[in-house]
C-alpha cells in the first residue's frame, strides 16, 4: 500500500517513468530486482508488485531498496521496518535527536557548574 500510494495512479507518467528509474538504480548498485537473472523491470513488474488483489509478487528487499531511493520518498521501506518494530530515522529526526542530545548535555553542565560553584561558598 506504501508503495502504491509513492508511485501514484497506474496511468500516471511518474509511475510509467519509475521502471526505467528503479532499473538506473539497480544498474548503478548491482542490485538483482527479481529472482530469475533479470537485473531490470518492466511496468507490467512493477504493476505487479504493486496490484491490490495479487500478493504472489511481493518486490524483493533489494527491489524495495531500488524503488525508494528511485522515489526518493522512504514510505515504503518505513512501512516494512515498522512491521517488525524498527523504522527509519530522516535526516529531520536525526537534527531533534542532536538539538535533544546537546539539551541535555547542556542541562547536566549547567547542573556541575551550580555543584562547583556551591562547593566555592
């Protein structure tokens, strides 16, 4: 459904173009997409993988991977990692998690700084 909803309605031109998209990325990092020898697919694949009413062509991991970095939009890989309790962080929560982080180391040095000072009374 994740990846239903990132690569839009079947008649779409971003969703004709994204063979040709996921296939460059396959190309670029040696990725298998399928099982047979096959190292690209074809829109009726993608179609496939993608149909509501067929779950007998699940995408491998490695043709997941191909289709969110094709995409850009990491939807679908967050919808498969949350099935197992993981998920993925973005770079947006990676910057809450510092400014968090640095908050509060911040507080804890303001706290020693108190302690020393009350230790100089």
């Amino acid at each position: 459904a994740a990846m239903r909803a990132v690569a839009g309605t079947p008649e779409g031109a971003g969703r004709k173009a994204l063979p040709d998209k996921i296939n460059a990325v396959a190309a670029m990092s040696g990725l298998k997409l399928t099982g047979g020898n096959t190292r690209s697919i074809s829109k009726d694949t993608l179609d496939k993988w993608l149909s509501p009413s067929d779950e007998s062509h699940p995408p491998s991991i490695p043709a997941l991977l191909a289709f969110v970095a094709a995409t850009g939009d990491p939807a679908p890989l967050r919808a498969m990692l949350r099935a197992v309790g993981l998920d993925v962080m973005t770079a947006e929560d990676r910057r809450y998690r510092d400014l968090g982080k640095l908050d509060a180391e911040m507080k804890a040095a303001r706290k020693r700084r108190k302690m020393l000072e009350a230790g100089l009374e």
